[in-house]
C-alpha cells in the first residue's frame, strides 16, 4: 500500500490531517509513524453533549482503522488508544515532536503545535508501524512571527519565555485565542455554547 492511499482511507475514516514520519529514536521496534489529526470543529459540529466522549470514540475509531489496514497489509502496528492515553503513563507516544516531523505543524508561542488548517485546535492519535513509509516533509510556516496573541491573553503568564506549566490554570485561553486556521470563527460559538472539549480534560 502506498502513502496516498493510506492517507484518504484514514481521511474517509475521518481524519481531517495525516502525516508520515519516522520514529527509530523514540521506538527503536518500529520504522513509521503515522499521525493522524481529528479537528475540534469536526466533534462539536456532531452537536452530542458528552463532547469528551465523543471525541475518545472518534479518535478510538480511527487509531483503530489504521492500526486494521496495517496489519491486513501484513505489518506490525501500535498506538495508544486516544482515550486510555491519559491513565496509562507507560504508553506516551511524542505527539507533537511527531506531528513536526511528519509536516502537519509548527510549535507555537502558546508551546502548542500550530496546524495551518485548525491553528491548535486538534486533537492527535498516532500510531506506529513496521511497514516502511518515506516522511513526509517538516512545514515552512511561521505563523507566530507577528503575533503575540497567547502569550498577551494568558491570565498568569505561563507563556512568558517557556511553557511554566506550574501556574498555568489550563484555561485554554492559548487555543482559543490563537487566529491561525480556517476554524477560528466558527470555533467560537460552539466552545462558547457547547460542553466544551478543553474545559473537561
């Protein structure tokens, strides 16, 4: 199976960004890593008022589909599951580090990764595998090079020159308020009206 095709049976699956990287200096068992991005606006638009679970069971869903298709293709595969990574410390897979690799973003002012598409409104599965995949390539893309919104809207400035995560209140006001990507308005409203996803990690 060639990339391509892997790429729109996960986009068909429900994936809205897919990106292929290697991962030998994480998980020296497994050549690929595919990640796969699913976008908050893509959850909310589903209008369910258990968001949260929703969002386990879209991310679930698709971790799953590839890890499937892999190995009918004859090739190892695993991916912590979406809604288990959390509760099970021994499973953590390098999302973002991966994600940069793969092009699919750039880490932000907010210490976020920033996506063209959806800014750092993304939720991301990854899952690896011992079917030889050629990277992808790492994006040119500054989207932070004229802005300080973040950093300007974080209540105890926790983003002031690194992530100080020891004050940081997890407000997500970083994610929200981030202009980048082509969800940023309609976003608004539903986090404003719906269970919101960031508000009940």
């Amino acid at each position: 199976m060639e990339k391509p095709q892997l790429r729109h049976i996960l986009t068909e699956a429900g994936a809205d960004l897919v990106g292929f990287s290697t991962c030998k200096e994480y998980f020296s068992e497994y050549t690929s890593a595919v990640t796969v991005g699913v976008s908050a606006l893509k959850i909310y638009r589903l209008h369910r008022p258990d968001t949260l679970q929703a969002l386990n069971e879209f991310m679930d869903f698709v971790n799953l589909k590839a890890r499937q298709i892999l190995s009918e293709e004859g090739y190892g595969s695993w991916g912590a599951l979406f809604s288990q990574e959390e509760s099970s410390r021994f499973q953590y897979v390098p999302h973002r580090e991966l994600a940069v690799k793969a092009g699919l973003g750039v880490i932000g002012k907010n210490f976020l990764l920033i996506t063209p598409q959806f800014g750092p409104r993304v939720q991301f599965t990854t899952i690896l595998t011992t079917m030889p995949l050629l990277p992808d390539s790492p994006l040119d893309f500054n989207p932070c090079k004229s802005c300080n919104r973040c950093v300007e809207e974080c209540p105890t400035s926790a983003l002031k020159d690194y992530f100080h995560e020891e004050v940081c209140i997890k407000c997500y006001r970083c994610v929200l308020t981030c202009p980048v990507g082509r969800d940023f308005y309609e976003i608004q409203q539903y986090s404003s009206e719906e269970p919101s996803i960031w508000s009940t990690l």
